[in-house]
C-alpha cells in the first residue's frame, strides 16, 4: 500500500474520495503478493496496481461499490487453474482483496501516509473482519505479533489474529542503501540503476569535482572525502540491508575502505577489479589485518556474469548480484528451475488459512 503514498496524499488534500483495494491473500501464485493495493477515486481515476492489468476490471468496480456504499467490501478473483485464467490472473492463482475508503480525517492513515511518503519506517495493521472491517489499526503491538524485525527494518507483510479478527499488518522499511565509492562513469551508471530499483545511493570520491548533483541527479547523498573515513562515520546509518560497492580503482583507498567496510554490520561488500586487481588487493587487505573470513565475504570481482561491458551493463550485473546475495538466490535462469516462481514466506502465519497458502514475491522497497 505505502507504494501509493505520495499519490494518496494527493488525492485526499485535493478533497477527492479514494477507495483503496488490498491483497489480503494469495494461493499459489499471483503477479503481486500481500499488501499490494491500488487507489480508485470518486472521480474514476485508477493509481496503481494488484495484479499487472488481470484483474484490475474487477476491483475498479468493487471500489466504485465501496465509494457508493461506504462500506469496506472483500471478494476473491480466480479458484482454480481454469477460473483463475478465466478471470485474468495468467499466473494460475488467487487473490484474495479487501476494498474500503481511504478517509482524509483518519489520523491512522494521514501519519501514516506521511511518515511512508517521508521514507520512515511504518507499520499500521488493517482490520479484516467484524465491524472494524477496512479500518487502520495504529497499535504498538502489531509490528511485534506479525513478527517482524524492527532492527533490521524489514519491510513484510502479514495476516495476524486481532482482538476482533484477522489484521493484516502492512509495513515500510525506509530504502535499502547503496553506498557507492568512487565517482567514475561505472559509478554514474549503477547509481541511476540502483536509484530505480528502489535504493538510497549515497555517491562518496575524494575528488569534490567528480562528486556533483550534475552527474548523480538519482544520489539521495553526494560525500567528497575519503571513502574509509566516510564509512568510519556510518557506524549507526547502516544495516544488513545496506550495500557498499568499492569503485575507486586506487589501491590507496580502496585497501582502507575494504577494510572498514568489511568491519560494519552491512548485508553486502564489493570491489570492482579485474582478476590480477583482486588477487593484489586480496593480498594488501590481508597485510592490513583483514582476516580471512572477513575476505570470504567480498565479492569481487563484483557483478554476475551477465557477459556486458558497457558501464550500464556493468551496473546491471552489479546490483543483480546484491539482490541475488541479499535473497540467498542462485542467480539462475528460471526457467531452469521448478516449484513456484515466487518463494513463499519463511514464517507463514498459523492465525490465517491464507496466509499460509502465500507465495510470495521478495517483498521490495516500499512494498
């Protein structure tokens, strides 16, 4: 739902109604997972989506239905392969969606909307059941009876057992960094990429002039200092989701950033190189002290093997490789593999049939 943030916010402050509808439960396999909303308002206008274009017919008039009613309102699109396919949804599976208004005067949702749209963390239940059917729930303890991980400010979505009922509770994780060392062409090329896969790039050179807003429009951050002493200071910014990307090709800061990277609490650190770079490297890093464990977890040289070269390319076999680390991925082709597309949850949640039967895409920043 937080993905419509800015665009709700909108809507609601220009005085317009807005009907929103959510996936609340998903069998086997569907385009979108838990959560997954999309905005219909009074003036017919469709934001978002809950399934790529299959079943959107359907919810845009069950959202006119709530609109006309002002009532919250639950259906269920496909049953089996045949019906499934029969109404729109190509994947084979089921959706289940609740339907309900997004109100202007409703406190729950108007921080909420704000903090998502600030990129802060968020976490608000939805009641799915009984009289509070529709309505935001802001209660301390959803985040922890959903199980999710407030420390590593993971962004999941699940149905949990409420007082009164089923509550799906709908979290957002501020963006994932990308700390990117370095200011040359390969650096402008995964800062635009990594921006529009949804991370928070932060741009860090020693040289100011190759730092600049003119050739990294996408960076949330622009640093020109060295990159070890940059790192030093991010001690409490970073987490498991935070990736650091070495691009510097100077062994003299390269080394010291390697090393102070390998030394924080982050998911992912690389070094760009050819292979006779990364073996001196290696070799400097561990006459610098870096152990060998802390080696095992470089990746470099960085990237999948994705047979590019173009800057562009580079970068798109750069981050390939951080999503595919930070999934515990085999980088495959799907196409060589079996069983759902979509991995389902680690923790299905026993309070809801639904639940448990999800598929679930990697939830994404913002989800």
């Amino acid at each position: 739902m937080w993905e419509l943030a800015d665009r709700l916010r909108d809507r609601l402050e220009a005085g317009r109604r807005v009907a929103v509808v959510t996936i609340t439960g998903v069998a086997r396999s569907a385009p979108r997972g838990l959560g997954a909303s999309m905005a219909v308002t009074d003036e017919g206008e469709v934001i978002g989506s809950i399934s790529g274009g299959c079943v959107e017919g359907d919810a845009v008039v069950l959202a006119h239905s709530v609109l006309a009613t002002g009532t919250a309102a639950t259906a269920r699109f496909g049953f089996d392969d045949a019906t499934a396919h029969a109404a729109g949804l190509a994947c084979g599976g089921q959706i289940d969606v609740i339907a309900y208004e997004a109100r202007r005067d409703d406190p729950v949702l108007t921080r909420a909307l704000a903090d998502a749209a600030a990129d802060r963390a968020v976490t608000v239940g939805l009641a799915l059941e009984g009289p509070d059917a529709g309505r935001l729930i802001d209660d301390p303890d959803t985040a922890t009876a959903a199980g999710l991980d407030a420390a590593a400010l993971l962004a999941e979505t699940r149905v949990i057992a409420g007082a009164s009922g089923s509550v799906l509770a709908l979290s957002h994780a501020p963006r994932p960094r990308l700390i990117v060392l370095g200011a040359g062409d390969h650096a402008a090329a995964l800062c635009r990429v990594a921006s529009a896969a949804g991370f928070a790039v932060t741009v860090c050179d020693v040289w100011p002039t190759l730092v600049t807003r003119e050739r990294f429009p996408e960076a949330v951050e622009l640093a020109a200092e060295e990159p070890a002493a940059y790192l030093e200071a991010q001690a409490g910014r970073v987490d498991a989701r935070t990736a650091v990307c070495v691009l510097t090709h100077d062994t003299r800061l390269d080394v010291p950033a390697i090393r102070t990277a390998l030394r924080l609490p982050v998911g992912f650190v690389g070094a760009l190189g050819a292979r006779a770079t990364v073996a001196r490297r290696a070799a400097l890093l561990r006459e610098a002290g870096v152990s060998e464990a802390d080696l095992a977890r470089l990746h470099s040289p960085l990237g999948l093997d994705l047979g590019g070269a173009a800057p562009e390319e580079v970068a798109i076999a750069v981050l390939a490789e951080i999503v595919q680390t930070r999934h515990g991925a085999t980088g495959r082709p799907l196409r060589e593999a079996s069983g759902p597309l979509h991995r389902p949850h680690a923790r299905a949640d026993e309070a809801s049939p639904a639940a448990a039967s999800c598929a679930l895409p990697v939830p994404a920043p913002g989800a």
